[in-house]
C-alpha cells in the first residue's frame, strides 16, 4: 500500500486546516462571540441614548458625531489590527483591544461635555474595531469557505442577539439609569470577555520581523479626519468657515495622494493595493462600504427622526428600533445557511439591495403621513434584506484573496465598512441639518430644542408656525432618507457587477 502523503503544515500564526474545523470552531465559538458581541453593541446601544446625551451635554449639532468618532477609529484600528493580528497573534492583540474597550468605557461615562464624549468615543471605537476584526480573521482560518458560510449564521445569531439588544437596553438603561449606565454596563462584559480569551490557543504570529507601516496609518488617519472634520464644518455653513473647509479638503485630498504613493512602495503597505486591484475585492469592499453608510446612518438618526417628529422617550425608540436591528440579524442568518447550501453568493444581496431601494423610496414619499409604528414596522421589513450583505461580503473577500492574506483581507472588509458609515454619517447628517440651517435659521434652532426638551415646546407656538416648522423639518428628514437611499442604490449596482457570485 503505498504511503498517503502528509498534508503541508500551516503557516506560523495560523489554525489547522479545515478538517476538523467543526470541532475547532466550537471550541473557539464561545471565546470569539463575546468580543464581536461587545463590539456590535457598541456601535448600537448609543442610538437611543442620542436624544439623552444631547439634552444633558448640549452641542446638539455634534451628537451625532458620538457615533461618528467610534466609527472613524473602527475605520482606522481594522488594516493596524488585521496587520499586527498577521504578525504578533490574534490571541494577544484581543487582549489589547478588550482593554482599551474598558478604559474607554470609564471615560465614556464620566464625561462632562460633548467632545470629551466624542474623544473618549473615539478611543473606544479604536478597541472596538480590533475586537470585530480579529473574530473575523479567527473564523476565516478555522473553517473552509462553504463552511464558513454556514457557521456566519451563528455569527448572524450573535449579531440578532447585539444588534436587538442594544436599543432596546440601551433605551431602557437611559431612561431608569441614565445615558451613562449604558457604558458601565462594558466593564464586566470586557472582564468576562477577557476570561472566556484566555481559551484561545496561545499562538504566535508569523514569525516575520514587525516592520509597520506607521507613515501609511498616519496618512490614512488624516484623510479620515480631514474628510469628516470638513463635512461637520460643512453643516454649520457659516461664512467664516469657508477657509477651515477649504483647508481640510486640501488636506484630505493630499493625503490620499500622498498614501497611495506611499503604499506602492511600502515594504509592509498597511493597505495592500495589490488586493484592490482584483476587481471581486474592491467591489466586494465598495459594497460594504454602502452598507455600512447605509445602516449606520439609519442607526444615527431614526432615533433622532423619532424623538423629533413623533415625541418617542429613550424606552419607546428602543422598542421602535427593535424591528429594523432583530430583521438584520435574521436576514444574515438566513442568507449564510442558503449560501452554505448553495454555494452562490452575489445574487442575494443583488435581490435584497433592490427591495431595499424600494422600501426606502416609498418611506421617504410617504414620510409625512407615517405614524411612529407604521415606520417602525416598514423599516423593519427592509432591514430582513439589509442583511443579505455582510456575511457575502466577508466571505467574498476571504475566498478571493486567499489564505495567505485572511487577516489583512478582513480588515480591508472591517475598516471599508466602518469608513463607509463614517462618511455616511456626517454625510446625512450634513444635508439633515443644512436643510434646515438654510431653509429657516429659527426651525434649526427650534430643531436643537425639541430634541433635547421633546416635542411639547411646539405647544407653545402660534398654529401657522408650528405647522411650517412640522413641514421643513419633515422635509429635512425626507431628504436624509433620500440620501440613505443613494447610498443602497450604490450597493445594488456593485452586487449586481460581481465578478464571483458562487464559492
């Protein structure tokens, strides 16, 4: 009988292969689904605090930019964490995000002002962001592709269980507690999380020498910040800050130049361009990008649309939220057990974005004669069919980068998603609030006022005004809708052009 031949060990850093992966990735479910846990609940637990924070702290023009902050440093700690997680190990860098996800937590609570919040926020989301790309790196190298598609439906479990969580108690936790109870609540979670690491095989990196690409992270960052900076600017359109806007976009446009220039001939490039060139990788990252643009800024402001047009208490708009965030997380468990079966990929998110744009079309009409719980329930419709997207992109990328770059493939998915909803975000909320500044400086005024003091202050006004002040501010929010819309237009269009659609 001839001798069967041994199958090649895997490379420095990386799990066993994929025989055997069940077993493995059952071993390692429970260590992994925490973090990402805690950092999805992260991202959604502040939505219904919004409308609290902003009564208590102020500045209503920059709340949205508690949410905003956490997604700039998701954007960037995702290429430095898929890097690092390559070179040092996953295991000990989880160790690392979990801690700066605790010590910003304390941070986040103790605030006293709105940009200290935003600061603190914005340590947070650099934690945040190690946590969700090394889980996904550490599922990508436990199982083969078709099976991976199939265990993303637990990870869609975990993501049922974050997303729906996080309004819901976060509303609750606001209105008994107070806003800054829901980032207390990080402390024992990131303690137990820290606890269940420990079961993760101590594995070393590849053994490389660290060579880092910190011109190439300084770059990114002030791309980054110099876009979002320039668009909060942008909202406020007051003439003095003409030069600051001017300045910032060049900044911003030099410094794209610039890191590009950079990443060709970087030794250890933070962003491999290479990978982009492969037209399934870069539409794949596009299409997360309009996804993460899409349901962050619906996050960020139904909250706001709530609590503005329809007098919803912090409870109340976790309760409304609740649809849209529990159907995201049962369409991607739903799309990963049919990709598993099937092996096609594309063509889900292809029909689900086109029944998006629909949904989103016909809220944005029919806006003004919407009650708080028809738009709920609408919302949560179309939100079954937001979650046709991530888990296809996630594996996309996987299968066409290979596995010799997992890590830095899902980072690319990580931090294209969260740079999407970054932009996004301050891109919606640029035109809800330029809308208003325009149309009538006194209905912006009176905007900031009845978020933070609820819709009884409209009691007060003469009938004609309050029904023009209802009107533009209706308005407002359509044209925000509209702009959300544009943005799952775009993913269809990428869906729809994918050169993989089956692994």
């Amino acid at each position: 009988m001839s001798a069967k031949s041994t199958p090649p060990s895997p490379p420095a850093g990386q799990l066993p292969p994929a025989s055997g992966g069940r077993a493995h990735f059952f071993t390692l479910f429970s260590a992994i689904m925490l973090p990402m846990f805690l950092a999805i609940v992260d991202q959604t637990i502040v939505a219904a605090a919004l409308p609290a924070i902003a009564a208590s702290l102020g500045d209503v023009e920059l709340v949205s930019w508690v949410v905003v902050a956490y997604l700039v440093t998701t954007t960037i700690a995702a290429p430095v964490y898929g890097r690092l997680g390559d070179l040092l190990g996953r295991r000990n860098l989880m160790f690392v995000a979990l801690a700066i996800v605790i010590v910003a937590s304390i941070l986040c609570a103790i605030s006293t002002s709105t940009v200290f919040l935003i600061c603190a926020r914005a340590l947070q989301g650099f934690g945040g962001g190690g946590l969700m790309t090394l889980s996904q790196a550490l599922i990508g190298e436990s199982l083969a592709p078709r099976d991976r598609a199939r265990y993303q439906g637990y990870l869609a479990a975990v993501a049922v269980t974050s997303s729906a969580f996080g309004p819901v108690v976060g509303g609750f936790m606001t209105e008994h507690l107070g806003w800054r109870s829901i980032f207390l609540m990080n402390i024992p979670l990131g303690l137990l999380a820290a606890m269940l690491t420990l079961r993760l095989p101590a594995r070393g990196g590849s053994g490389e020498p660290i060579r880092f690409d910190f011109p190439g992270l300084a770059l990114f960052a002030t791309f980054v910040v110099s876009a979002l900076v320039m668009l909060q600017q942008v909202q406020r359109f007051e003439l003095g800050s003409v030069p600051v806007i001017i300045v910032l976009s060049l900044a911003g446009i030099a410094a794209i130049v610039l890191l590009i220039w950079r990443e060709k001939r970087a030794p250890d490039p933070l962003l491999p361009l290479p990978l982009f060139r492969n037209p399934t990788i870069w539409r794949s990252d596009a299409l997360a990008a309009c996804h993460g643009a899409m349901l962050v800024s619906l996050m960020t402001f139904v909250p706001i649309y709530l609590r503005v047009v329809h007098g919803a208490s912090p409870a109340e708009i976790g309760l409304m939220v609740l649809p849209m965030t529990a159907a995201i997380g049962l369409g991607s468990l739903v799309t990963g057990r049919i990709v598993s079966r099937t092996g096609r990929t594309a063509i889900f998110p292809s029909g689900g974005l086109a029944v998006v744009v629909l949904v989103l079309i016909t809220m944005a009409i029919i806006l003004p004669w919407l009650s708080a719980h028809e738009f709920s329930w609408l919302l949560g419709f179309g939100a079954i069919f937001m979650g046709t997207v991530m888990g296809v992109v996630q594996l996309t990328v996987q299968v066409a980068a290979g596995s010799s770059r997992l890590g830095i493939a899902a980072a690319t998915v990580q931090f294209s998603r969260s740079l999407g909803a970054a932009l996004g975000t301050a891109i919606v909320g640029t035109v809800l609030f330029g809308m208003l500044t325009i149309g009538d400086a006194e209905t912006a005024r009176l905007f900031g006022t009845i978020l933070q003091e609820g819709r009884d202050v409209l009691a007060s006004l003469p009938d004609a005004q309050r029904r023009i002040a209802q009107a533009e501010i209706s308005d407002a929010f359509r044209a925000a809708f509209l702009v959300i819309t544009s943005f799952a237009a775009g993913g269809l269009w990428l869906a729809c052009s994918m050169p993989l659609r089956r692994v």
